[in-house]
C-alpha cells in the first residue's frame, strides 16, 4: 500500500474553522435555532425602575391576567437559594427584594409566547422607597460607599523614598471607560424538566459548571441532577462567564415548577441593562523618573466601579494590577486596587480581565514622561522595557524569564518602517492643516494562567469507534473563537489520523465534570493537554496490545498517517482499531490536565500566578480632524506571538478581532448613565460598536514564526485569545499625537478613553488655547 506523507489537518497548519462554513450560510444551530419541545413555555424578566431602593409592594394581578400568561415567579418561589454569585458572597440575586441598580430583576412572567411574556411584563405596578444613588465612582467613593470585595496591593522597594528623590516627578488621573460585550447572540437558555429532581438546561454560557452548581443551588437539587449542554456561542466575549447563571436558573425555576420547557431570550435592550459589563476606572498616579526617561518609582491607585454586587471585580481588579507593569521593569513599586461599589448592574469578566485597564494606566504613565521629556515615547518604552542584570522582577515578583518584547519590537519597528513613518507625520503637522495625523508602537505582555490557581485544570472525554472514527468530549466552550477545531487537531496529530474522522461533541457536565470557565485564554492550553492525555492513555494500550499480538517491542510500533506501523507492517487505522476491540482492548479514556508551575499568596502579595507570558507588538496610524474631532485609522501593522501556532489561520482571526475590539473599547464605545441611574447607551442606535469601515484602511498582521514557548504548552504554542486586545492601545496612542502637535508636541494631551471624537476635539482645542498654538 502507498503510504501517505502527512495527515490532513495535523497541529502548526492553517485549518478552517469546524463551524465557518456553518456560520456563513446559517446553518449553524444555536440554542434559539434548536426544534422546539412540545409544550415550550418563554419567561421574561420584569426589571426595577429606580437605581436603589426598597420595593414596598409588587402588584403582579395584571401581569397575570394578561393573555397567554402562565404565570409570575418571584423570590418566594424559589425552593433553594435567591442567589447565583460566583463567589459565594450571596449579594447576586436571581430576583431582588432590595434593587440596588436600575434594571435590576426583580420577577419573571412565564408565558405561552415569548411576546406575551414580554407584553406581560410591562404591566406590573411597583411601589419602591427610593433611595440616595451613586453611579459615577469618583462620586460613590466620595460618599463612602464600600467595597465590594477585598483589594490587592502590589508592593516592591520602597516606592514613596524613590518619589522623593527622583530628579523629576509627575502626579496625575485617568478615566478608563467601561465597555459592554454585545456579543451576536444575546443571553439565553432553554431547560426541559425531568423525572424526580432532574433538569437538562441549554445554556450560552462560559462555564457550564457554573451553571450546573447554580441551577442545583437556586431549586435546592445536587448538581448531578442538573445537566448542563453547550454546543456553541454567537459570541462571549467574557459577558457569559458568570451573567449567563441567572437566565439558566430562571429557565430551570420555570421549567420545574410548570412541567414543561421554558426557554428565556432577553431583548438586546434589555440584555444591555441587566448584564455586566467591563470595569471602568479612575487611575491616579505617581511617577518618579530621570532625564533620560527611566522610571525610578511609581504610586498607582485602580478605582473600579464595580457595581452592585463582587462578581468577579476581585479577581478582575487584581489583574489589573497584574499588568499596570505591561512590559516595564518598575524599580520601586506601588499598586493598589479599589473595587468599589456603585448602583448600577455589576461588572463581570470581559476580554482581558482587567489587564486591559491597568495597561492603559501603564502606557499613560510612560507617554506623561514622554510628553515631559519632550522625547519619542517609543524611546521611553524600550529604555523601561524588563531586561538586563536586575530588571526582570514583576510588581508581583514573578520574574519574567521568556521575555523577547526587545526582538518583537525591532522586528516591527522596521517592517513597519516606524521612524521614516514618524518623521513623515511630524513634517506634515508641521504645515498647521485641518488633518493632523499621529503614529505610536506600544507592546503587550500579558499572563497566561488563571489567577484563580484552581481554575486550571482539565478533563476531556475521548472514544475510538471500532471503524477508527474518534469522539471527542471536553470541558472547554466554542463561542467563535475556533477552540474546538483546535483541539481536534491535538487529537488528529496524536493518533496520526485525518481531522475528519475526529468528531467534536457538545460540551456537556454529564461527560466531563468540574470543567473551568473557557476564559483567561487558557482554552486551548488546559483542553488540548486533557485531550492530548486521553488519546496517550488509548495509545499506550494500543501499543501494548500491538506488542503482544505481533511479538515486537514498543519502539517497533509507531503511530504514522492513517496507519500504525507494527514492525514492518503497515495496518490501516480502522483495521487495527478494529482488531484491538475483538482483543478486548479499552478504546475510550477521560483524560486530565492541570497547570504546572504556578502558584499566588493574594496576602502577601508575591507568587508567580502565570505559567507564562504572551508578548506582542502594534504600531498604528490615524488622521484626525480639528474642526469635528472625527478620526480614522489609516494603517495598523501587528507582530504578534502565538509561540508555535496550533492553528496560523485560527490565532490570526484572533488577533485582528481582538484588535478591533479594542480599538472600539478605547474610541467609540461609551457607556452612560443619566442622573436616574439609567443606562441609556442600551442599543445599536446609541452604543457605537466598530463598524467594517471602521477597520483600519491598511491592516497587516504577522506572527512571530520564531517564536516557541519555553513551558511545556500544548505543542509549544500560546494562548491568543486576549493579548491581542491590547494592541489597540497602539489606536489611543496615535490619537494622542495628533492631538498634541496642537501644542508642537509640548504637552501632554491626556485623553480619557473612550476617546470619542468629542473627547478629542475638545482635547485639541485645550491644548491650542494652553499653548497659544493651532
């Protein structure tokens, strides 16, 4: 027989998407696309009115006697606990009897049609003791609201001495905007009763153990009774990490108390105002530095407006400081976090988690001294960047040992043809035109690993078929990002077979049990390993199985493409299975995955949280109109690091996704509040998400193909899900210049983000009036 020289599909080669074709011509079911069971039912939430307060009384009568109605579920008619927080604080609410957020819910409808529900809903009559309400974080912290959980601090050397004796010294704030996840698909679930305390529920969620723990939580059941399944998400983003617990435990409530299917979809006005969002910040700051640019000390504080409840705002704002650093070595160092209360919905995991915001603290620290200094500020970050004798130790003191920042920028800073390009921009502002144009190149690091030390870990569920097709199980979740099609080819490429013949199954909690979120960009890091170990745990019995019948040694056995080489026969995949299960040999393993090498002390402070560090590099350019304030991203050029790639294709989309996202988070993207409470950026028509004109016009993205990761990942590669978000800061960057050659360059602009062409408009206009310029 010929042999073949390689599989179709292996690991380190482009592959499509499992779903693309699905996704493009609409045939990929998502839970609202799924056949309806007979008798289905629809809740929808009734949500507060006023930002804080007591409800005095609910009359529900009306809502009642609405046609089509079914019923009213409210707090008493919860069997178990009134509480879906992630964290066991029990101040998350499945319906709230003290509102603590406009928005918030407080009863549900359950009715025959989804539009009679919602129609339903409309019509009760709430009588609330309005209470004082503090949205804004500056304003709740003034009022001495408290906070929701316990803040971190960072501390290395004595950072308040270095101030002190620094030759220069700038002290100033930002404001970080928030961002909401708007993911394609909305919120929803779909649960289905069954015999004695059993549920099956449909989730669009993250972390469907989650799901499973809360449902068994609210209707006082223990999770093996609840089951949890997800097939797919029409986006995630981190918004269906812990906010998809509430509408899957109001979907079981219903589901139980009624006997039939109920399935729950918020409108995206509604989604908008119930569900978290990315934390805002107030960053003040502290930075002692020399003539030449090199940062001696620095005094940093992360205000976050948290909302109303902890959700995940510890861990969210422990990351924060976790990357306040981004790439540069800080001698004396102190961070600290204040995730404070607030009335409005509350905040939750978003693409980063947190990282984002303290980068963007990090960057503005570097452009004041670069503003200060009069001086490139990509100059000010390659003096900072960690590397050299005693400058590789993080705020945290991990030390950073894979560091290759300095290679990624010079690599990038010439493809991109940086200096030409700036020097180009600086004579052009020259010339005092309506348009004014900016450049900067600004570099990521970013840790891989939960901070959460028992979050990472795996189990994946693997079976071979008796014609050689291979079934797989495992506990992460597919919400676009390609995470299925990859660790299929970790199971390709371990038993050298054709990525055809690899079937991905729907994750589901009866499989694989105790699954982690799919989040921290650990996806395919913590699955493909627990894949990986299933299919050994097959292959050594194989192996095994071939020495005994054949009488060869296990070296003279070897898995080839499509074939297994027993000596010197060659036997087809299929047929070697096939004779393995007529010996009996077991052809299904759960196999198991935890993260080596990691380990955090919160009190102290100290650990080394990540196993290791994604790095990369973005230079972008933008033009900008004085006389609007309206902008445009001319060219972006992105060196990434993947290490060695599972998927170049795959990691690429990611990369130019992230970047556009983040670009949005820090230029269009505003979330408001009016002086009721009310979130009124709750749509399409008042919440600008970046469009496909928006994309920058020139948009070039590499990987670094040298790159490979020194831990023992899976097959070497790195995580690509959040670090390229940060790029963007690249976009905020550039906005910056051009706003300040209004004042030839002198002084610093400080944009708050989102820089919105209003945001920048007024921003030029102040600097041309403080400097007596145009």
């Amino acid at each position: 027989m010929t042999q073949q020289t390689q599989i179709i599909g292996g690991v380190h080669v482009d592959q499509r998407h499992d779903s693309a074709h699905k996704h493009v011509t609409g045939r990929a079911d998502y839970i609202d696309d799924m056949a309806a069971p007979e008798g289905l039912l629809h809740a929808y939430l009734g949500l507060s009115t006023v930002a804080h307060g007591d409800i005095e009384a609910m009359d529900l009568s009306a809502v009642l006697a609405a046609p089509g109605v079914v019923g009213v579920l409210t707090a008493d008619d919860i069997p178990g606990h009134n509480d879906v927080s992630p964290t066991g604080k029990q101040d998350d609410p499945v319906f709230a009897q003290t509102v603590e957020f406009h928005g918030q819910p407080i009863f549900a409808v359950v009715a025959e049609t989804r539009a009679a529900a919602r129609n339903a809903a409309a019509l009760a009559k709430v009588d609330y003791n309005a209470k004082p309400h503090f949205t804004d974080v500056a304003d709740a912290r003034s009022a001495d609201y408290p906070l929701v959980t316990e803040p971190l601090t960072l501390k290395r050397g004595d950072a308040a001495k270095a101030l002190e004796a620094a030759t220069r010294r700038i002290r100033g704030e930002m404001r970080v905007g928030g961002q909401d996840h708007f993911y394609l698909e909305g919120h929803i679930a779909m649960a289905i009763p069954g015999e004695d305390d059993e549920v099956t529920v449909f989730s669009s969620t993250q972390h469907p153990s989650e799901v499973q723990h809360m449902v068994g939580h609210v209707l006082a059941v223990p999770s093996n009774a609840v089951t949890v399944n997800v097939r797919r998400m029409g986006g995630a983003f981190g918004g269906k990490e812990t906010q998809s617990n509430l509408f899957a435990a109001v979907a079981a409530l219903a589901a139980k108390q009624y006997g039939r299917a109920v399935k729950i979809r918020p409108d995206r006005d509604d989604d908008m105002v119930a569900t978290g969002k990315r934390h805002d910040f107030l960053v003040e700051y502290d930075v002692g530095f020399d003539d030449a640019g090199l940062i001696s000390g620095v005094n940093a504080n992360f205000a976050a407006r948290c909302g109303n409840s902890a959700d995940l705002s510890g861990p969210v704002t422990d990351r924060t400081l976790f990357h306040a650093d981004n790439c540069y070595y800080f001698d004396n160092v102190l961070l600290q976090s204040q995730p404070l209360k607030t009335n409005t919905v509350s905040n939750t995991a978003f693409r980063g988690f947190g990282g984002p915001q303290g980068m963007v603290g990090g960057e503005r620290i570097i452009e004041e001294i670069a503003y200060a200094l009069g001086k490139d500020p990509l100059d000010i970050r390659k003096a900072n960047f960690y590397g050299g004798e005693g400058r590789n130790i993080t705020p945290y003191h991990q030390q950073v040992d894979d560091n290759i920042i300095a290679r990624l920028v010079e690599e990038l800073e010439a493809s991109s043809q940086y200096a030409a390009r700036r020097e180009a921009i600086l004579a052009f502002n020259a010339k005092k035109g309506v348009i004014r144009k900016g450049i900067a190149l600004t570099p990521v690091k970013f840790g891989i690993s939960f901070t959460a030390t028992w979050y990472n870990q795996a189990g994946a569920l693997v079976h071979v078929y008796t014609d050689g097709s291979v079934h797989l199980n495992h506990g992460g979740t597919e919400m676009g990002q390609g995470l299925n099609t990859k660790v299929a080819q970790v199971l390709a490429d371990e038993f050298q077979i054709d990525l055809n013949h690899v079937k991905i199954t729907a994750t589901n909690t009866g499989k694989v049990p105790n699954t982690s979120a799919t989040a921290a960009s650990s996806g395919s890091d913590l699955n493909g390993m627990a894949a990986a170990n299933a299919a050994q745990q097959i292959k050594a019995r194989l192996v095994d199985f071939a020495c005994e019948t054949h009488g060869v040694t296990p070296d003279q056995v070897a898995f080839e493409p499509n074939v297994v080489l027993v000596g010197n026969q060659r036997i087809p995949f299929p047929d070697f299975i096939r004779s393995a299960y007529m010996a009996r040999v077991q052809l299904s393993a759960a196999g198991f995955y935890k993260t080596p090498d990691i380990h955090w002390d919160r009190e102290a402070g100290k650990g080394r949280p990540f196993y290791y560090f994604a790095y990369g590099a973005a230079v972008s350019e933008v033009s900008i109109d004085t006389l609007t304030g309206e902008y445009q991203v001319d060219r972006v050029d992105i060196l990434h690091d993947a290490g060695r790639s599972l998927n170049p294709a795959l990691d690429i989309g990611q990369i130019e996704g992230g970047f556009v996202q983040g670009m949005g988070w820090l230029t269009t993207e505003e979330l408001w509040w009016d002086t009721d409470g009310r979130l009124r950026t709750h749509a399409p028509s008042t919440y600008k998400i970046p469009l496909a004109s928006d994309r920058p016009r020139i948009f070039n993205v590499a990987l670094a193909d040298w790159s490979e990761n020194r831990e023992m990942t899976i097959r070497r590669s790195k995580a690509v899900g959040e670090p390229p978000f940060m790029l963007a800061i690249s976009v905020l960057e550039a906005l910056s210049m051009a706003v300040a050659s209004a004042a030839d360059y002198r002084i610093c602009p400080k944009l708050d983000c989102p820089a919105t062409p209003e945001r920048v408009l007024l921003a030029f206009e102040r600097l041309a009036r403080e400097s007596g310029g145009t």
